[in-house]
C-alpha cells in the first residue's frame, strides 16, 4: 500500500510541476495567464505588454509625423520615430520590467497577465509624460 502511495504522490508532484512550467506568450496577449510566480515569467510578460503598448503609442505619433512632415524636403524624418520602437522597450523597458518583476518575485506572489498588461501600460504612460515634461523644458 506505501508503494502505491508513493506513485501517487509522484504522479501528483509531476502534473503539478507540469502545470507550474507551462508558460505562453499568447496566454499572456490573450490574458488567459494565472498564476505568473518565476522571475522570468513575470519579467517577459511585463516586457511584452510594456513593449505592445509603446509600439502602438509609437507607430501613432510615427503616423503622425509622416502626415504633418509630408512636404519636407528630408524624406526621412521619420526614421528616430521608428529607431525609439526598438530603443525604448530594449533599454528602458527591460529594466523597469525587471526590477517590478524581482521585487514581486522576491516577495513570493504571483501575477496575472492582467496585472502585467497594467504595469506595462503604466510604464509607456511613464514614459509618455516623461517625455512631454522634457519638451515642455526645451519651449
């Protein structure tokens, strides 16, 4: 009878850390993701939604770009607005996201892709008025 109870708890403990290990990037898009408790999970989901959210603040004011500066003489003006797309979630994003991400590991929670989707969002919005204090500083 212990050997059979054994194979049971084996049985239990590997299901259990199969479904602890089973991570998705569309889970997280799709907001379907429970439970994010690793560092890397938690830091890669928050990375995405900070990365999705700035890609679309910035293809926005990229389009706005091109419209307004349709008749200017240089034909790339656009080109910083497409270079800040991958600059900023590369450099500002992963650290931010790693940072939250530790200090929420470190404090042994766990996560939704919920509450990924609102600090990435949070950390574009940080960024966006960041950015419009700085111009405003230049006037």
């Amino acid at each position: 009878m212990a050997e059979y109870d054994d194979d049971v708890d084996l049985a239990t403990a590997m299901a259990a850390a199969a479904a602890v290990n089973h991570f998705s990037i569309i889970d997280v898009l799709t907001l379907s993701a429970v439970g994010l408790r690793t560092f890397w999970q938690m830091w890669l989901s928050i990375l995405v939604w900070m990365a999705v959210s700035y890609v679309i603040v910035y293809l926005v004011a990229c389009m706005v770009a091109v419209v307004m500066l349709r008749n200017h003489s240089l034909l790339f003006v656009w080109m910083p607005f497409v270079a800040m797309i991958f600059i900023g979630p590369t450099t500002y994003g992963a650290v931010t996201s790693a940072s939250i991400a530790w200090t929420v590991a470190i404090a042994n929670k766990s996560i939704t892709a919920w509450h990924c989707m609102l600090i990435g969002c949070g950390q574009t919005l940080a960024i966006m008025m960041l950015s419009f204090v700085r111009i405003l500083a230049t006037l």
